[in-house]
C-alpha cells in the first residue's frame, strides 16, 4: 500500500526514473514569451508547432503522438533532428530547447539559460555513470546514453523499462551541446518534484527509486530528500 495519494506532490531521484513531470510551460513557454519564436497552439488536442524567427528550427509538441514522441526539435539546412518521449524528465528536455535561441545568435538570457561545455564522459563521471563501448551507464544500470558515431541516430537514451520508446535521440549533425546539456540534466543528482500518479508505475512499485514528500518534511524538500538518501542502504549491481 503505497503512503502517497494520487494528488500528492513528491520528490523523486533519480531523474531519469521520475517520468516527464507537469512543468511543460518550461519546456516551450520560454522560446514563446522569453524569445518571441511564432507559435501556432490547438486547444482541442494540446499541439503546439513553434518556428524561430528565421525559419531554420521547428519545435514540435504533441502530447497525442501515437508513438509516445511527443516533443519533436528539428532544423533544417543541415538537416538534424532530436526527438524525446513522454517518459523524458522534462528538466531535461527544456535544457534543450531553452538553449536554442543561442545557436542562432540570440544571447539575451544566456545567463540564465547556461550551455555546458563539460564532455559527455566527464558529466557521467561527475554522476557516477560508468563508461564502456560507446555506452555511458546509470550506476542502477537502468539507463544509458548510446554513441554510435556515422549511424543517422548517432545519439539514442535507452531505458530499460521503456524498450520500445527511447527517453531520447539525437541525429548524426545535432550539436553536441544539446546533447550535453540534456544528458547533465538527466544524471543531475538534484531530485525533481512530481504529483505521485505522474510517476511512471515501474517506479512507483519499485525499489529503485527514492520518492520522498514535499509537504510535511520539516525543512526544505531538497534536504530531506538529500537526507534520506544517505540512510539508504547499497544496492547490488552498482557500478563504478
């Protein structure tokens, strides 16, 4: 029996573990008010269609994607393409999309919207992510970041419980530091807060998560989730 109700707000780490969360707003809201980008919004199914000011870059979401694809980043001349799933934290996917403006020379906020210039396989070892034949590994060994330089996809987000839906895929010419900037906010160690029923089930019913509560804490969420994280014991299969 679970102690949390459905309504109940949470916090949950690790990140890739959480499900995409409520917090759309983030992901499109900022290129819409903050940037000015043109945007076309169908009430009656929740699509969104966002286009830069120059036309080079288009940002699709579409909450009713047959295929659970539901946030689609696409450029034109090159060519390349990053597509994310309903499962992907969605901290993670605005640090994508609130970086976007920057590629094309819009530098307005770029102090509030940083671009990590840190390398993919320094991010996972500042996370405890294992790196081994072009893979980097979450140390639960339930997610992973897949390299395969020369192939379309050349960067594909693997989750163990969601096979067939990748959390994330990047062609082969998407700059590196989208790339980087989505995979320093899935490993971040920070938990992410959630309604409970948001959570995917394979969590929920798992141990492989920490689920902590927002409200009732005692002092700041963060550091209560913080501390209970301390008191967890080991947990086999843990790489280094």
């Amino acid at each position: 029996m679970s102690p949390y109700a459905h309504d109940d707000r949470v916090m949950v780490s690790p990140r890739y573990m959480a499900g995409a969360g409520d917090r759309v707003a983030d992901v499109i809201g900022p290129l819409i008010h903050l940037f000015g980008w043109k945007h076309e919004h169908d009430a009656a199914t929740g699509h969104v269609a966002i286009d830069s000011p120059d036309a080079s870059l288009f940002v699709d979401f579409a909450p009713l994607h047959p295929r659970g694809q539901w946030l689609t980043v696409a450029h034109h001349e090159p060519y390349w393409e990053a597509t994310f799933s309903r499962q992907a934290p969605l901290e993670a996917v605005a640090a994508v999309t609130q970086a976007l403006p920057q590629l094309l020379g819009d530098v307005r906020h770029a102090d509030r919207i940083p671009i990590t210039d840190m390398p993919l396989d320094q991010l996972a070892e500042l996370n405890d992510w294992s790196a081994e034949d072009g893979a980097l590994t979450s140390p639960d060994l339930y997610c992973r970041l897949q390299h395969t330089p020369g192939q379309e996809i050349a960067w594909q987000v693997e989750h163990v419980y969601f096979e067939g839906a990748p959390l994330a895929t990047f062609t082969q010419d998407t700059p590196e530091c989208l790339v980087r900037n989505f995979f320093a906010h899935l490993t971040a160690p920070m938990a992410v807060e959630r309604v409970f029923s948001d959570i995917p089930l394979s969590t929920r019913h798992g141990n492989s998560a920490l689920i902590t509560p927002v409200r009732g804490s005692g002092v700041n969420p963060q550091i209560h989730h913080a501390l209970a994280q301390l008191d967890r014991p080991g947990r086999p299969g843990r790489r280094r």
